[in-house]
C-alpha cells in the first residue's frame, strides 16, 4: 500500500469491539498506519472477553492516537447522553481529520460530535459505515422506523457513507430511501497470510460453528440441523460450536437436552484459523449478515462452506452457489449436511476461484480505497473539488 502525503489523523468510532466490525477497524489501522497515518479507536469498556483484550494488544503499537473506551450501551438511552459528552471531549482533544464511525450508535456519536467540530472551524470528516446494524431492524416496527428516522435525519451530517456490500447498499435504500449524501462501496478485504490453506486435524469432527452466541447468527438453528442431518445420514456426527455471547449457557442447555453433549462441543472464542483446524466444514446458519468475515476467511483457508443465503455472502460465493441454504430453514440445512457427508468433493468444487477471489478480497485494496475516500472528503470541505456526486468504489 502507498502512502498519501500529508498524514491523516483518523478515529474509528464504534460500540462493541467483537465481531466483524472490530475485525474490520483492526485491519484499516492496520494498514494505515503502515502507510504512516495515525490511527485511534475508541469504543465501549463493557464488552469483549480476553480474547479481544489479546486483539486489543496486537493492534495498539499501530494506534498513534490511543485507544479509548467507556461504557456504551447498545439499545438507545439516557446513559448515551454521557456517552457522548465524553465522546466529544476524547475526540476534540485528538484533533482527528477523519472520524469513521461503524454501527449505528459509532455512526451517531461521530456525525453529532464532527458537527459540533464543525463550529469551531474544524474541517474534520464525517464517515459511517452501517455494517449491519440499524438495518437489521423491521420497517414494519415502531423500533424500526424510529432508527431508520434517526439514520435519514444524521444524514445531513454525513460527508460518505460506506457500505462493505451492495446488499447492505440496496437494504439502506429499501429502509431509509436513497442515500441523500455521497456513498461508496469498498468490501471487505483479508491479509495475505490468510489466504494459506488451513489443514484439518487429525481429529476433525464434521462440522464447524463459529460466531457470536446470539440467534441473529443462528447457533439454534446449527444445534436443530445436526441433530437432524444424523438422522438423515443414519449415523452419528460430530460438531463444535466457537464463540462468546450472553446466549451461549442456553445453547449449552439445549445440546445436553438432546444428549448431544458427547459429539458437539462448545469452545470459546479463538482465532478463526485456528477454529477452521477443528472441523472439516464450516457452516454459516446466519439469519441476517452484512459481508461477514468468517465467511471470506473460510474461503480463503480453503475449507468447504455451508451457508444461509443472506446478506452480502451471495457477494463472495455467487448468486447461484449450491452451498446456500434458506435462512433458518433447519431442515434445508441439515439436509445440506448430510448431503456433504454423503460426497464431501462437492462442496469443495464449489467454492470460489482462489486467483480472483485474492483480487476482489485483499486488505491492502480495501485501506487503499478508504483512504481515497478520506481525502476526496477533506479536498471537498476545503472547497477544491466540485460539489459532491454519488459514486461506487469496489
């Protein structure tokens, strides 16, 4: 990646450091600041375990502008009163040039705060990238359209918004309306070193659950398939289920509640190279995602896949792939397993052409595109560009 001179001073805002979005900020502070920008991310205090207290370790010899966290719930409050006089007063200490909020509430917080920048005379620009968040809710609900009613009126304080998939692009304007202010597309992208094959162990069980414990992923729907693909398959099959979250003792519950316990196991959060290790194929039982990694790096590991069809994933595999499956349909998906049991070639010649598939999907692209939107943002505020225009950057 090359570097574009003068530096940036750029702040990734956003709620809960877990997950894709977490994963995505790290790689974009990553490289930046290889490419000698100064980078800072401030986030909530009260989520994550030691796993991402270890990811918060890796990543901050390359945070020049520090690390910051506080309590930041997830559903609206009065507590995000002081969430945000506090945020206001980190950032304006920083002096940033870029603030980057991702998810919703890291979208209100840097938009309102960058605004209120704006006063003083400061030209600092205001990104958001939804990955998900307020649009996983149903326009149909009251919750819902109050959201969607707070992501149009932040709009006007919004110099690009940045979609990591088209799908998250076309769901915003099916539940918000067309994006009024200007907005690029840039997906996802992996390290070089994850696009290494990841070898089974010795000891691999069938299948591979990995992801947040909560049912927006799916583990409920994971547990229910298993235990019918067996039936199908007509013998017993092994399962691990990696990952933390709030539901994970209620998961637990279920599996010893269908004697289950002895072939599917629970594991906590681990790098997902590692996890890949465990199993032979990894299934993706998602409900509602936007351009999840664990997908990309699945692929890009080598390993076989099964999914619901959703989100952006159809992006990575393609429209038509027969690794998709409906989500939450249990039945589809267990008879997608057992179907790989019977042939376990299939899959394999249907996941993506590795040469291409490098292309699209690389972490230096993605930075490289973010930091062309950066600077357009902050060569039109200092009024040397045209008036702004609605683009694609992919």
């Amino acid at each position: 990646m090359t570097s574009a001179k003068p530096s940036l001073r750029i702040l990734h805002c956003f709620r809960s450091p877990v997950g894709g979005i977490f994963r995505h900020v790290r790689d974009l502070a990553e490289e930046h600041a290889k490419a000698g920008h100064q980078v800072g991310i401030l986030c909530d205090s009260s989520t994550g375990g030691a796993y991402e207290d270890r990811l918060f370790d890796v990543i901050r010899p390359h945070l020049a502008l520090g690390l910051s966290r506080m309590p930041i719930r997830r559903s609206l409050g009065l507590s995000d009163l002081a969430a945000a006089r506090r945020t206001f007063k980190e950032i304006r200490d920083l002096q940033p040039d870029v603030l980057h909020g991702h998810g919703a509430k890291g979208g209100a917080f840097v938009r309102l705060v960058g605004s209120r920048l704006r006063v003083s005379r400061s030209c600092v620009a205001r990104l958001y990238s939804p990955h998900g968040g307020s649009l996983h809710y149903d326009s149909n609900t009251l919750r819902g359209q109050a959201y969607f009613s707070i992501e149009r009126l932040l709009e006007r304080w919004t110099d690009s918004l940045v979609f990591v998939s088209d799908y998250e692009r076309r769901t915003y304007s099916e539940k918000i309306g067309e994006p009024r202010a200007p907005w690029r597309l840039i997906h996802n992208g992996l390290r070089e070193n994850e696009f290494e094959p990841v070898a089974d162990m010795p000891d691999a069980v069938d299948f591979l659950y990995i992801g947040m414990m909560r049912d927006l992923k799916g583990p409920d729907v994971f547990i229910k398939a298993l235990r019918r693909a067996e039936q199908l398959a007509g013998r017993p099959l092994r399962g691990v289920m990696v990952g933390d979250g709030d539901d994970k003792p209620a998961y637990q519950s279920r599996i010893d509640t269908l004697g289950m316990g002895a072939r599917l196991t629970m594991r906590d959060a681990m790098p997902a190279r590692e996890a890949f290790a465990l199993a032979r194929t990894v299934v993706i039982p998602s409900r509602a995602e936007s351009m999840p990694y664990i997908v990309l790096e699945a692929v890009a590991a080598g390993k076989k896949l099964i999914s619901s069809r959703v989100g952006g994933i159809p992006e990575i595999l393609g429209a038509d792939s027969p690794a998709f499956v409906p989500p939450g349909d249990a039945e589809a998906l267990a008879q997608a397993m057992a179907a790989d049991i019977a042939d376990p070639q299939r899959l394999h010649a249907a996941m993506p052409e590795m040469e291409a598939f490098q292309r699209q999907f690389s972490a230096s692209v993605m930075a490289d595109r973010m930091i062309g939107v950066y600077q357009e943002c902050l060569r039109e505020k200092a009024g040397k560009t045209a008036p702004r225009t609605v683009s694609s950057l992919s």
